[in-house]
C-alpha cells in the first residue's frame, strides 16, 4: 500500500469517526447500530436515507466535509426534503456543479426547489431544463421560459409538449413558435388538445408541410382539428 492510499485510509477512518460521534450526539443510536461495519460511502447513504430532514441538515452544518463527497449531495437530492435541498445548495452551492446532482433535484424534489434554482443558480438550467420539462410543474415551465428563453431548444420544447399541460404548451407556441420543429409537433399532437393543436397550426401552418407532424395531427386529434385544416389550408389535403 502507498503512502498516498494509507493516508486516504487513515482519513477515511477518521471521517467515519466523527459520524459516528455525530450519531450518538443526536440520540440516533438506530442509525449508529447500522452503520458500525460499514464502509465511509455506504454509511453516509444510509444516514441519509434513514436519518430525518433535521438529522441530514445538521450533518451538512457540522460536518460540511460530508459534501466533499459528490454522491452524498445526489442521496439528499433524492432521498431528502425540500427544505433540506435548499439549505444545502444556499450554504454550498457548489454541488450544482454536478450535473447528476442538478437533475436529480430537478426529478425527484418539488417545484419549490426548481424554482429556487432558476431565480439564483440560473446558470444551472444548461443541466436541467430538460428535467425541469419533463418532470416539473406547468407555472415551473413558465417561469423558466420567461425568464431564460435560452434554454428552450427543441429538445427541451419536446419535453413541454410530451409531458406538461395545455396551458404551458400555449404560451410557447405564442412566445416562441420557432421551436416546433417536427419531432415538437409531432410531440404536441399526441399530447396535447384540439385548441392547443389548432393554435400551433395558426402559428405554424408550414408544419402541415412537415411529414411527421402532417400525419400526427389527423391520427391523434379528434374531427375538429381535421375539419379546420379542411376549411383552412385545403391546400394542404394533397
């Protein structure tokens, strides 16, 4: 073993120390009868996903070396509160510059925490607009298009339109029609309303020249939709 191996071993023996010192400060003798044998990685996942949101916050503020390791930060996006994700981005904001540990917010932690992103860390959306579409609410989507339209590229407007509602898939349409290319409209056909549908035609009516969303629309969408092309782009039925 090298003295650098040694040296990380011995730290490592410290680090798992003063857990468990932690743990018995706190009272949580149920996490410390658990965590006794096992290796540094293991027990810090298992404090986070067993231990409450108030244990997890006053691990992060007395032993901030915990962070050091970047999947504890992608455990508490997962496993963890709100409140919990908030304090930990406001008093360490460098884990935003984990990717994994941005899109795991974005997945599994409430609006409130994504929006607490994009109003201060909006540098952070080139990692996770398209988590925010997918997986976030429609006032979320709204928010982030209007306050940082640069992030909505097709593969971030597809996921609005697969996954959000009407109202989020209106906006863009009237904010930003030039992101509804083929894969979008295709998305936003079978997906999405008549009105909806109508509108991005009103908008886009060059999309009924596009061979994906021309056979999407009359596949998906009920009569109404068929009978406004009929009556409006007749040119169109060729």
């Amino acid at each position: 073993m090298t003295e650098l191996s040694m040296h990380k071993g011995r730290n490592r023996e410290i680090q798992l120390q003063q857990l468990k010192t932690f743990l018995r400060e706190q009272s949580a003798d149920d996490i410390l009868s658990k965590i006794q044998r096992m290796p540094l990685e293991k027990a810090l996942k298992n404090i986070v996903e067993r231990g409450s949101d108030e244990l997890v916050t006053k691990l992060l503020d007395e032993l901030p070396w915990v962070l050091g390791e970047k999947y504890v930060a992608r455990y508490i996006a997962q496993y963890r509160g709100d409140e919990v994700c908030i304090h930990m981005i406001d008093t360490h904001p460098e884990v935003l510059k984990y990717w994994s540990v941005a899109r795991y917010i974005a997945q599994y932690r409430g609006d409130k925490v994504s929006m607490y992103i994009i109003d201060n860390y909006p540098e952070t959306l080139k990692y996770v607009a398209f988590e925010v579409a997918a997986y976030r609410g429609d006032e979320v989507c709204i928010h982030m298009i209007d306050t940082h339209p640069e992030v909505l590229d097709n593969h971030v407007a597809w996921a609005i339109a697969e996954n959000r509602g009407d109202e989020v898939n209106m906006h863009m349409i009237d904010t930003h029609p030039e992101v509804l290319d083929g894969d979008v409209a295709q998305a936003m056909a079978k997906n999405r309303g008549d009105e909806v549908c109508i509108h991005m035609i009103e908008k886009r009516p060059d999309l009924l020249k596009d061979k994906e969303a021309s056979w999407a629309i009359p596949e998906y969408r009920s009569d109404k939709v068929s009978m406004y092309i009929i009556d409006n782009y007749p040119e169109m039925l060729k």
